[in-house]
C-alpha cells in the first residue's frame, strides 16, 4: 500500500487577508471622498449663513431669511474638529462621516444647488483657460515648411504669451499691448501677426534687432548692430550630414511633396546653436533683389530655417517697397515646445514635449 505524501496545504487565510485588506482600503477611500465633500459642504454653510448671518441675497433655492444659531454653528465646527483629527490621525472614519452626513441632512435646506455647483465650477474653469489663453499661453499649429528642420508641418507648440509684454485680448489691426517689459532676442522663434494685412500668424526666428542692419549673402548672415561700424558675420558650420525634407502647405492645400535634397547648417548667435537648412538647387531670386536691409526703431527682422522656402522679412513688400519691419507690437510671444506632432504617417512620438531653440 502506498503512502500518501504529506504535501502542505495552502493557507486560505493569505487571500482572506489580502482580499479583507483591499476592501478596507476602497472602503476607507470611499468614506475619505464622502467626508471631504460633505466637510466641503458644511464650511460652506458656516461661512454663508453661521453665527446669524444673513447673506447679501438668497438664491431662489435657499429659504428666505434662513441663518444658522451660535449653537448650531458651533456643533456644525465641532464635528468638522472631530473629521480633521480623525484624517490627521488615521482613525477610522465610519463613525465620524455618519455624524457629518447627519448634520448635512439636518441643514439640507442650506445646501448648495447641485446643478449651480456644475455650473459654477464649469464657469470657473473656463474663465482660468480663457485668461491663460489670452496672456499666457496659447497653441499653434505649424501649417508649412518655412521653419524645417527646428519645426516640423504638424507639430503642435505652445506660445509663451507673457514673455514680452502683455498684450490686450482680441486687438488684431493694429495689436495693443498693456505694456512690454523686453525685447526678443536674437535667435529667438517667435509667433507674430504679419504686418501687411494683419489677418494671419506667422512663426519665425529672429535676426535683426530695432536699429540693425542685416546683410545676407552667399548663405551667410552678417549683422551690423546700432552703433557699430563693420558688419559681423554669425558663425555657422556645415555639417556633413544626409539632408532632405518633406514638406507641405496647408493654407495652399498642397500634398506632402517628396523629400528635397538639402545642405545643413549649424548656426549661432552666440548663446545658443540651432540648425538651418539650403536646398540643393535652389529657385532663384529676381534681378535685383535687395541683400541688406535697415531694421527700423520698434522692429525686429526674422528669417524662417528654411532659408530658401521662406517668406519673411526679406520679401516682405509694401507699395512696391521692400518692407523688413515685424513691429515689436505685433509680436504674439515666443514658442517654447511642440507638445504634439502629426506627420504623413502618422504621430512623431520622438518629438512630443521637447523644447524649441
């Protein structure tokens, strides 16, 4: 006859623990989220009707001319004493949301209206969107090619609005501002309103500060600041890198166009570098073209990163004249990072929540 082994039985108890153990914990939280809404919901009655005060006016859901006593306002505190201790100490929580919920029942008739606690808080959060929207941060969608490779068409950034000034809501023709308190600096990207119409946005990089003199030849800028006499050239190095793009342009309702062979370059003003890009075979200017042009007092002149596919500061025309001028005013805040980006084939995930420079 064989013998059994003697093989050790599971201890059922571990799951009962672990099981009893996770109900008490969704239970506590349970108890904590009711706690902290009907607390919530009392010290807003103490501080809206306590100690006999009648408020300013009654909303047409509240009894006319309801107050709370002393007495009731003490015992109401008191219980909220008791909830807090109880949160500070880990205690357990039944006994204490039980009174809470009981003295809520009692003051119902004080209660705010659920559907105006809705409404209110909707109304609140799209206050705070609205205000951040309009002098903090705003997004914007890159519709071309102008700014390749820093930035790509269908990234998403987000436009500091406060960097500059502070610009008044919904001025378009002309913008106005509260007041500035800086100017851009060279090399930064910036988001403007385009001078001539004053109807869209335009992302480029600044050049050209108010006073400057810009010259661009053979692929290389040359700045002359206010009051200097010579021209310096900003420093730049190819790199010996495949290059090619695809591009696009939206407002123009074009496909992507096949990739463009290119020449990169790295570029600096001095605190920074950043990347440019020349296409291989270029189009070619009409005769005559300018190739240095005067900032005016109050102006900036920007130049996109794809310098041969670009319309900025060196084509702007008005009256038949060149026009290099970005009004200071005009400027709409400095773009600091893509927080999403859609190409041909789909969502660039490499490039989400990195910075721009």
């Amino acid at each position: 006859m064989s013998k059994k082994k003697n093989t050790p039985k599971r201890n059922s108890n571990y799951h009962r623990k672990d099981s009893a153990s996770t109900d008490s914990w969704w239970q506590r939280r349970k108890l904590k989220k009711k706690g902290v809404e009907t607390a919530s919901e009392l010290r807003h009655m103490i501080r809206r009707f306590g100690y006999n005060r009648e408020p300013l006016f009654y909303w047409p859901w509240e009894e006319k001319g309801a107050t709370l006593s002393d007495h009731d306002t003490e015992r109401i505190s008191l219980h909220l004493k008791s909830w807090k201790e109880a949160i500070r100490k880990k205690e357990k929580l039944d006994s204490v949301v039980e009174h809470l919920v009981g003295i809520e029942k009692e003051f119902s008739y004080l209660k705010r209206n659920v559907t105006f606690t809705y409404i209110r808080s909707f109304l609140i959060a799209t206050s705070v969107a609205l205000f951040l929207r309009a002098f903090v941060f705003e997004p914007f969608r890159i519709p071309s090619g102008s700014m390749i490779p820093t930035l790509q068409v269908g990234d998403y950034i987000y436009v500091n609005k406060f960097v500059y000034g502070l610009r008044i809501p919904f001025t378009q023709n002309p913008p106005k501002h509260f007041t500035k308190w800086s100017l851009p600096r060279r090399g930064d990207i910036v988001v403007f309103i385009e001078p001539i119409k004053n109807s869209e946005d335009w992302i480029k990089r600044v050049v050209g500060l108010p006073g400057d003199t810009i010259r661009f030849h053979n692929r290389t800028i040359f700045i002359k600041s206010k009051g200097e006499k010579e021209f310096t050239p900003v420093k730049r190095t190819k790199l010996e890198e495949k290059c090619s793009y695809m591009d696009r342009n939206e407002k123009l309702g074009e496909d992507w166009h096949e990739g463009k062979p290119c020449d990169l370059y790295e570029e600096s003003f001095g605190y920074e570098t950043h990347r440019v890009i020349y296409d291989k075979f270029p189009r070619p200017l009409p005769q005559n073209w300018p190739d240095t042009w005067k900032v005016p007092e109050n102006c900036v002149f920007v130049m996109g990163d794809n310098r041969d596919n670009s319309e900025d500061s060196r084509f702007l025309m008005k009256d038949g004249k060149p026009h290099p001028c970005i009004p200071v005013d005009n400027l709409k805040g400095k773009a600091e990072f893509i927080w999403l980006s859609r190409g041909p084939e789909g969502i660039r995930w490499n490039r989400l929540f990195t910075g721009i420079k």
